[in-house]
C-alpha cells in the first residue's frame, strides 16, 4: 500500500503515514483514486479548515498566512481490522480543489456543506450550491474570522 | 452470524428490480417530453420526516422519477458553538445532535478529547461507558423500530401499537438512566476521562432486569412485524440498497450491514472494553427496507447480550482519569489534530478535532467537524426513491432511520 503511495506522491516509502500527511493539491484526486482501487472504499468524511493569518509573535515563532486545509477520511472495511486513511491539502485562499464526487457518490452533500459552512470550491463538482444556509446567506458562518453575532437577513 | 430472511408461508414475494443507479442530476428536458410531470413537496413539517426535512419529488403518474433532498431547517450551528466553548462544557451540547442515543454522542466527542489530551480512562470507566452505549443502543434501536412501523401506517392497524409498545419499553431503560445521571434524555454523564456519575447499588441487577424483560417481548415483536404478509409486502424488495453504492455513501451501521457491508468499529477498530467481548455482527445482502428492519432487531438481540455480560462483572476503581472538571478550563491540550469514529446506532459517528495551534486557545477546539451517520444516510434519497411509488417513499424514508438533530447540526 505504502509502497504505492510513495511514487505518486515522490517522498520516501518511510515518509508515508495513514494520518495527518499533507500532499499537494494537484495529487488529491489521484491519491483517492488509488485508495479507492486499493480496497480504501468506505467513504467517511471531508474536513475543511479555516487558517487566519498569524503575525511573527512570541507564541508564533514563523508567520502564517491565511490559508484553508481540506482533510480526507477514508475506510478500508476489512473484517478485524476498519483501517481508516486520512491526509490533509493546504490551499491559499480562492485556489480550488478537485472534488471526488465522481469516486464517491457520498462526497456530494458533505463537499456542499464544506463549501456552503467554511467557502472552500470543489472543482468539478456536479451542483455546487449551499446545503445547510440558506441560499441567499452572505459569508460562510464556520470561517474563523466569522463572528458569531454577524447580523443577517431574516429568515424567509 | 449471516441472516437471511425468513420465508413467510403464503407470500411469494415480489420479483427484484434490477439495480441501476438512478441519476440523482437527472435533468428534467431529457425526459419524455409528453409526459405529465408532477413536482410534489414533500416536507418540511411533515410527520414522516423525523423531524424537519424537505423532499422535492418529480412524479410521472405515481412514480417517482427524481427526488432532491433538502436538509438545513435545523442548523444551528453546533461547530461553531464548539469553537466558543471549554472541552467541558462542550459535552450538554453534542447531547443535543442525535438526541435519540445522547450517550454515545458524548462518549464519542469526549474520546477525541481524550486522544487529543493523551488522557487515558480508567477500566471501571471504559466498562461503564461500553455498558451504557449498548443499553442505548437498544433504546435507539427501539424508536427506530417502532417510528418505521409508524410510517408505514395503516397497513398494520395503524402501525401505532409497536410504535407505543417500543416506546413503553424505551422508557424504562430511560427510568435506568435517569437512576444514573439525574437526566431522562441529556445526561452529561461522561466528561474528559471518564465518567463523572458511578453506578449506584443493586443499578446492575435493575438493569438485567430491565434487559430480560425487553428481550422477552422480542419475539413477540418479530413475529408481529416480520411475519405478517402486509409487512412484507411493504418491505421486502422495496428500496434496495446495493453493496458498492452503500459503500460510496460512507454507510457502515444497520444500513450498510443490511446492504453486505461487514463492518462494525466495535469489532474491527475496538474501543472502551469491546476488545474483551466477543461481538457478534449481523450482516445481510438482501439491502432492501426489510433487511434493515432485521439487522436492527438482531443487533437489540446482540446488544443485550453484550449489555448482560457486561453487567456481571464491573471491575473496581476509579471511573475518572483526570482531575474532576469542576473549573470550565481545567483540561488543556496545546496542539493536536486526531480522527476517532465510535459504533453509533446509526453509524459511524466521527470527531475530527483540531486543537490549539496558531491563533487557537489551549482550552477551546480550533475546529471540531462532526461526522453524523444520518447525513449519510439521507443521502441515499436521490438513489432510492425513483422508480418507487409515493407510498414507498414514506416507507424508504423511515427504514433508513434519521435524526434531524444530527444531520443539520
């Protein structure tokens, strides 16, 4: 599996962890396809992330800019042994990344609802439209920079 | 343990439709163009829904040809709240998601915690907690029955009978829990490390007793429902599931295993003292309404039997393996980003936390998505529903047993 893996991704066999690796976003779409064809087909979760920008500071030694993480989760069910793999993609603000809707039926709603809550684009998404806010809703509630007492329209 | 569905003498079953993959973006211009569509709004305040949920349903006579779903009436912003709020005082909150089984929502969410924090919980702890996650189980696993009778309605005299007599048993195993944490439905009875309530005196012999008397009445209930030809006759072959697109959905839990996925994290990814028990997991591949209706059933079977085991030998010790959180900001965890999936009744009930980091506080999640098996779950509407009756809808809907509190969030 690992053995796999590493080529694709062009680290070293030792590099490669079932959890918490970050993997550039043009290799997203082939990672899941190789899960996929290797047994990893129980679709669990997509995860995003809002990073807001971070000056140098005494708590922060390198400055960081704003930035949105995507996480993956997949399962492989095999009796005994549920191994679930997990990786991360960085993305700068705007920069799209590629949905999986066409390998897993069950990314639609769950990549609707990342984009609708926290504003990251899936390209190649089927029907890209909000899931839980309604349509005409400004902003995405889940960014980090979003306050909680935003005002907004009335409910419809 | 496979099943099978029992023959029923006298019924010879309807034959099974091939399974296609419906379109769920089908579009409507590349349909007949004289045929009479009907677009049908099915929703939100309608008593089959569990709640508030919305179906767009394109018709063709009686048939259903396309079904769009619409979640979102009950947002409230669970995961934003998380972000606001000290690991302690997130536990009353995620009670409130599924709020069918709150016990093993807060189990779930407080092992994230745990894994984050490097907090090991102590074995009397993790006994008691696998105790109550299967004791709700059976609770869950009731409503689900009973609510699915309910939907199917009138057929089987209104379907209101098994509705109240699942409900009647469900409230004696509320009785137990209310014993327990002062609470009949939001317990708030696990906190980061284990338990914050201990099991009183003589609780273990009352909940046998409980145990035995449910168990009793299964039989009875099986018979009522699965042998009755108008059952099945609503049921069987209706709303068929196959393996591949169950598991492109993301549905493990009753719906994936009636489909022929064999997977259950109690057994495969062990967690709290399931690693001490021998768990048994139905699995079926007929993957239509009938089969989830008898995974259910079985796994009420299986849950007690796990649930009595559990209750004859409860280990001494502490239950709690941190400090007492009386303080809303004891538990910190600096940095840390971990995955922990828990066997809900519906599923695969997941935490992805993200703690600390840049700009986050030690005390409060950075990002804390919830992963609820029912927003799964519904998205099987779009595959299931067309080439199905109306009446079938209401039926489909029921047996896939979703909570609106947990899909919306």
């Amino acid at each position: 599996m690992n053995e796999a893996i590493a080529p694709l991704l062009g680290i070293d066999v030792a590099d490669v962890s079932d959890f918490g690796m970050t993997v550039p976003a043009d290799k997203h779409f082939a990672l899941a396809t190789l899960l996929k064809t290797s047994g990893y087909g129980l679709y669990v979760s997509v995860i995003a992330t809002h990073f807001t920008e971070q000056k140098k500071s005494r708590k922060v030694p390198e400055p960081v800019p704003e930035h949105f993480q995507v996480a993956t989760v997949l399962r492989k069910p095999v009796k005994g042994a549920a191994l679930s793999f997990s990786w991360k993609v960085k993305l700068d603000v705007g920069q799209p990344i590629d949905s999986l809707v066409s390998l897993f039926a069950g990314a639609d709603w769950q990549e609707r609802e990342q984009y609708d809550l926290v504003g990251v684009t899936f390209a190649n998404h089927p029907d890209l439209r909000r899931l839980m806010m309604p349509d005409d809703w400004e902003g995405h509630p889940l960014r980090r920079d979003y306050a909680i007492d935003t005002p907004h329209h009335p409910w419809r | 343990m496979p099943l099978d569905a029992p023959e029923v003498p006298g019924m010879s079953g309807r034959a099974l439709t091939p399974m296609f993959r419906p379109d769920p973006y089908l579009d409507l211009t590349d349909y007949e163009a004289d045929a009479d569509l009907m677009v049908l709004n099915l929703g939100p305040q309608h008593p089959s829904t569990h709640g508030v949920f919305r179906i767009k349903l394109v018709l063709d006579g009686e048939v259903i040809i396309k079904a769009v779903g619409y979640p979102g009436y009950l947002h409230r912003g669970v995961e934003k709240l998380c972000e606001k709020l000290t690991y302690s005082n997130i536990t009353p909150i995620v009670d409130k998601n599924d709020y069918i089984s709150p016990m093993i929502n807060e189990q779930a969410v407080n092992m994230a915690f745990e894994a984050a924090a490097g907090i090991e919980v102590p074995r009397r702890g993790r006994w008691i907690r696998t105790l109550l996650a299967e004791i709700q189980r059976v609770a869950s696993h009731l409503i689900a029955m009973g609510t699915f009778t309910l939907d199917i309605g009138g057929a089987i005299g209104g379907g209101a009978s098994m509705f109240m007599w699942a409900f009647r048993d469900r409230e004696m195993i509320l009785d137990l829990f209310e014993d327990l944490s002062g609470c009949r439905f939001h317990y708030n009875t696990s906190c980061v490390g284990g338990q914050r309530h201990d099991i009183t005196t003589g609780w273990e012999k009352r909940a046998v007793e409980v145990l035995s008397i449910i168990e009793s009445r299964i039989p009875e209930y099986e018979r009522f429902m699965s042998e009755n030809p108008i059952f099945v006759a609503r049921t069987r072959h209706i709303g068929v599931l196959s393996r591949d697109l169950a598991l492109e959905l993301g549905l493990g839990g009753p719906i994936g295993r009636a489909s022929g996925v064999d997977v259950d994290l109690r057994r495969d990814a062990p967690y709290h003292c399931y690693d001490e028990l021998d768990v048994r997991v139905p699995v079926m591949t007929a993957g239509d309404n009938e089969a989830r209706f008898l995974v259910r059933v079985a796994e009420v079977k299986e849950s007690i039997r796990l649930a009595k085991q559990l209750c004859e030998g409860v280990p001494e010790g502490p239950i709690c393996g941190a400090k007492p959180n009386i303080g809303p900001a004891t538990i910190k965890i600096k940095t840390g980003e971990v995955y922990v999936g828990v066997e809900g009744p519906r599923g695969e009930l997941g935490h992805y936390l993200i703690a600390g980091g840049p700009g986050g506080k030690p005390t409060m999640p950075y990002r804390l998505k919830i992963r609820p098996p029912s927003l799964h779950a519904l998205q099987c509407i779009p595959y299931l529903l067309p080439g199905n009756n109306l009446s079938d809808a209401i039926a489909i809907l029921g047996s896939l047993d979703p909570v609106m509190g947990e899909v919306d969030r």
